[in-house]
C-alpha cells in the first residue's frame, strides 16, 4: 500500500500542484474517519504517512487501567508495560496495529477522499488564478456553442461568454483565438465560473488603457464612455498635462493607436471627444460637425432641448438615433433634437406680420399687398390708387388702403 500511497502523492504533487503534506493530510483524515466507522469502530485512531516513502503507520489510543471494560478503547497496565514500560494509571498510550486491519471500506474511501480533494483543490486552484484578473483583458480559444453561450478555452480553465456579453454580428468557430474581458467570476454549486465579455463598455476602455500609454500612466483620463456593442463608442477624454493633447493621444500618430482598437472591435466606429464639465460645452463638442443653433438647459428636470438646422439634423440623430442617444449617455442627460426655424426662414410670412402690425390690415389683404411687391411700409412710397386697381383691387379696396396707409 505504501507504494501506492507514495505514486498517488508525486502525481498530485507534480502534476496538479497539489502540496505533498496537503494530500497526506487528506488520506490520514479519511482513513481514520473510515476505520472508526467500520470494523474498527469505537476506537480512536491516529494515522501517519512517511512524506518520503509512503508508509502508512497506524496507532490505537488507549487507557491504562486495572480492570478492562471495554478493550476497544483501555488496555490492562501489565499488557501496557509490554508496549511502554513505564507507562501508568490513566494514562493515554498509542499501541501500533496493522495497517491492513483497517479494512477495505477506508481503503476506497480514503481514494474517494483524494478524488474529492483534487476536485476541490482544481475549483479552488482555478478561482486563485483568475481572481486577481478580473477587469483584465484575456485571451483563449474558442472550444464550442452551447445555446447562446460562448465556452472559451484560457488553458488552466474554461469560461463562458453569456449572449448578452457578445457583439452583435461577431461569429467565432471552435479553435479561433478570441480576446475577452474577464468580467467576473461567480460561485456555482459545480465550481467557480468565469464570465467574459465583449461588449461591456469596460472591454473598450480595457483597450484603451493597453494601447495608449498616457492613459496607462494618469496623463490623460476616460471622463465620460457610451458604447453601443458592434456600431459606435463615444469618449470623453482629459489631460492632466497642458501639453498633451488628450484626444491626439489616444488617436496615436496617423490613427494608428485608434485604428488598432477598431480592428480588434471588428471595425466600431470610435468617437474621441475632448471633455468639458459645462454641459453646454460638452454638447457642442459631441455634435460635430454638426452646429447647434439653439440649446436650452432644463436643469430642474436634467434635459437639454437642442435645434439644429435642417442639413445637421440627420448627422445629430445618426443612424436611428444611435447619435442622439449615445450623446445623451455619454454627458448624462435628457436630450431632445429638434429642427430650428429661423425668423427669416419665411419672408412672405414675416412681411404679412409686418403690414398687419403696423395698418392692420387683415392677413388676407397684407397677403395680397406682399404679392405685389409690397412687403413693407416702406414699399409704399409712391403707392396710387391707380397702382392698386391696376394689380386687382377694387377701387374702393385701393381708396381704404391708401387712406389707412396716410393716417399712419
């Protein structure tokens, strides 16, 4: 049994990691709990195991007395001196018994108990690898589909990728290398399971931090982020540093720092944005190109009312308002977008307004008036009756028009 215990004990150790003390704790345990359950029961028990060669000792604890009552567990003192001479009344001693006596039912279960332990020892093994990587991008092989989950291969485990952590459009077949944001590792009665995803947020700024080393080192700071998984990422960056230029950092020279996240996000549209706490400002810069004509700020209610005129309207939506919402995400508010009208988008109207304000005229007469080339008090320098007959009024019409217009 020794040599068994011994190969059992540099196998755990060398190929699962599991401490050689460690193993030989747990096979003493279930040997001694099993042999007190089964033929030797009633007695109390203390295994050993030679860390070196694997020899297995057992002891059966015994109390000297002068009258024997129940042999399982006292031990008359005559037969007590054969095993330690000087032993006395009352005393505890440890009579070393065969190791074979302790039964085939401890056999098995101490095999059971070092089956246990190495499960147990994995889940643990696995949860101390990958605690501390939590919010770290990894990278593992893609192994199979189940449902809508993604299992991925990170070699000292398997994790998952739920459906709701996955980009929408991106397909991965069994044994393409994939990279993943560990984003947690949560208890299940069959282990610790690893969560990764692909279309957090955090993934993004992950990416961020590995690419751009100001970011990195504190220089330039994520203020703000919104990302909608597989089309756009806005963020807001700032510089601790007056001479670095913030978005230019993360941009990299020619692109290239941003061109290399994009093509790790399957071609998401990134935008960098500079930062400003002033929401007003925020929005400005968030729009453009677009050019906000009007903005008004409802604090109370934490909405922002923006008009842009009729040419910048589609590129501040975006494609089904993907723009508009990442925008209002991304500074914290409400945001509405509305079409601006300016006061002299409508001249026929605005004149009309004029006449009828300054002679009062109906709205059915100014309109005429404008149509004819009249389109302000001034027009009327010059104006005869003859004029107005000649462009369709009736002459009383042109005689109350040129009187009320002499009054003024």
């Amino acid at each position: 049994m020794s040599s068994e215990i011994l190969s059992v004990l540099e196998y755990m150790e060398k190929e699962k990691g599991i401490p050689r003390a460690d193993m030989i704790a747990t096979i003493a345990n279930a040997l001694k709990t099993a042999a007190q359950k089964g033929v030797n029961s009633g007695q109390e028990l203390k295994i050993d195991i030679n860390p070196k060669n694997g020899q297995l000792h057992a002891w059966s604890l015994l109390k000297v007395v002068d009258s024997v009552s129940n042999p399982k567990t006292e031990i008359h003192i005559e037969k007590a001196h054969l095993v330690k001479p000087d032993a006395l009344l009352g005393e505890f001693i440890e009579k070393e018994i065969d190791p074979s006596t302790l039964g085939r039912i401890a056999a098995q279960t101490a095999r059971q108990a070092v089956m246990q332990r190495l499960r147990q020892f994995e889940k643990d093994r696995i949860y101390d690898d990958f605690k501390d990587q939590v919010g770290n991008i990894v990278t593992g092989t893609v192994r199979r589909r189940e449902r809508n989950d993604l299992y991925v291969d990170l070699g000292k485990a398997e994790a998952v990728m739920p459906g709701k952590e996955q980009v929408p459009g991106e397909e991965y077949q069994p044994g393409e290398r994939i990279r993943c944001l560990l984003l947690s590792i949560d208890s299940t009665p069959r282990g610790p399971e690893i969560i990764l995803t692909r279309a957090s947020p955090k993934f993004v700024r992950r990416l961020f931090e590995l690419e751009v080393t100001e970011i990195a080192d504190g220089t330039v700071k994520i203020e703000a982020f919104a990302r909608e998984p597989g089309y756009r990422t806005k963020i807001a960056v700032t510089s601790g540093d007056p001479k670095v230029d913030p978005v230019g950092a993360c941009v990299g020279a020619r692109g290239a720092r941003v061109k290399t996240i994009v093509r790790e996000l399957g071609g998401e549209k990134i935008d960098i944005i500079r930062y400003f706490a002033d929401p007003k400002e925020m929005i400005i810069e968030a729009f453009k190109p677009a050019v906000p004509r009007e903005i008004t700020i409802d604090d109370k209610n934490h909405r922002i009312v923006l008009k842009v005129a009729t040419d910048d309207l589609a590129i501040a939506i975006g494609r089904k308002g993907q723009n508009a919402r990442l925008t209002s995400r991304l500074i914290g508010w409400r945001l509405d977008i509305e079409e601006f009208h300016a006061v002299g988008d409508d001249p026929r109207g605005n004149a009309v307004a004029l006449l009828f304000k300054t002679y009062e005229f109906d709205a059915a007469l100014a309109g005429r008036l404008v149509d004819m080339g009249i389109n302000s008090p001034a027009a009327f320098e010059g104006v005869e009756t003859d004029d107005l007959v000649g462009a369709g009024f009736t002459a009383e019409e042109a005689t109350a028009i040129i009187a009320r217009v002499a009054q003024k």
